[in-house]
C-alpha cells in the first residue's frame, strides 16, 4: 500500500470582506441593511415580541444522519457504513464561517456578530455548539451557511483506490462557500429548538484526489446534510 503524506501548511484568509459576505448571506446584495439591524443588537429583532432560543451544532460524520436526508443527493460517493467508526477517517476539520437563518417571510436572521469557529473529528465522536441564539419565534425555511476557510487534516484511515492519504486535504474555497438547505423550523415561544449541521466526513472525503490531497470544495459542500434534533 502506497502512503501520501504532506506537511501541513496554515493557510490564512484576509477578513476584510467579511461584511459584504454577512450581508450576502442574509438577503443577497440587497442584505446590507437587514445587517446593520443585526450587528446592532438581537434585541432589535426581538423587541415586543415573543422569542425562543435557536442552537446549532456541527458534527464531522453524524451517525444519525444519512445522505438521504441532503435535498437532491442520492450517492455522490460512496460512503462506507458509519454505524462502526472504527472504520473511518480519523483526522480534524477547523473551520471559519458565517450562518443564518432565514423566515418563511425571505428575511435572514444572522447568528452571532462575529465569524464563527468550528473545531470538529472527523469520525463525529464530538460535536460543536457553534451558535446559541434568542431568535423572534415562528417559522425558519432555511438554513444558510457561508465557509469563509477549511482545514483539514487526516490522520489515519483514508484509503483512496489502494493509496492511503494522510496529512493536510485541500479544499481551495477562494473567496467562499455557500450552502443552502430547507428548514421547517418552528421557534416556540420560551422554547429552545437545536440544529445539526453534519458535514459527512467520511462520505466527501471519498473524493479525495490521492496525487494532489484535493478535494472539490463542491462535492463538500453537496454532502452537508442538516436536520432538527
């Protein structure tokens, strides 16, 4: 069995668009101002009505998701069983982005001010509570995410057509990365609703080009599957 391996290399990102990108994450171009009301406080969007509380929690490969649950994906990979994740990729993702909500009214409701900061295993033996939000309570129809950097890094146990990968993946966003699910969110008045966000890593990871350790930030972003908890 042949072994790539490379050093790893920190990659890093100027931010200086980032307002932009929030904006577009919202409400496309015309977003910036639904923006400033949000960069000026949630209480904002609450005022005088009732609220509920939104979380978010990404997995690397979430057991209790399957690729049957990501609209318009039947098998762009294929994937091995992750009932057993003896039998995966180990390594570490980090990532760097922005997410949303949006109202079945087409309004986009920004989580946190500031960049968010994943840190995931790749198996999915831990998860990430990456947002924990006050949120205007009614329906949410969709969940938008915006990766502004990956990285990751494979230990052990990717296997690509008898070639075994390790070291850093690469997967080249440029500017960024957006992915868009659909929601049947209802925010209850005083009531806490929690979102999973699973990257399938042991599915996109199939794609890996063993001569470049590259992968098509596409297929990664195909394989995101988010259901309600």
């Amino acid at each position: 069995m042949q072994t790539m391996n490379q050093t790893h290399v920190p990659r890093h990102r100027d931010h200086s668009r980032h307002f932009r990108q929030a904006a577009d994450l919202l409400n496309g171009p015309r977003g910036a101002l639904a923006l400033l009301v949000v960069l000026a406080g949630c209480g904002n969007l609450t005022a005088g009505g009732a609220t509920g509380e939104a979380v978010v929690i990404v997995s690397g490969d979430a057991a209790e998701t399957t690729l049957s649950s990501v609209p318009g994906v039947a098998s762009l990979v294929t994937s091995p069983s992750r009932s057993d994740h003896d039998d995966s990729p180990e390594g570490q993702l980090e990532a760097e982005l922005r997410i949303a909500l949006v109202k079945e009214n087409g309004v986009g409701v920004l989580l946190g001010q500031d960049v968010i900061e994943v840190r995931v295993d790749l198996e999915g033996i831990e998860e990430d509570e990456v947002a924990n939000q006050v949120l205007e309570a009614g329906l949410y129809t969709e969940l938008r995410l915006l990766f502004l950097q990956i990285e990751v890094q494979v230990d052990e146990g990717l296997v690509i057509n008898g070639v075994e990968v390790t070291g850093p993946i690469d997967i080249d966003i440029e500017d960024s990365l957006a992915v868009s699910r659909p929601l049947d969110l209802e925010i209850l008045p005083g009531e806490r609703s929690t979102l999973l966000v699973d990257l399938n890593s042991a599915s996109w990871l199939q794609a890996v080009d063993p001569a470049t350790s590259t992968v098509d930030p596409q297929v990664f972003a195909d394989l995101i599957a988010v259901s309600i908890r």
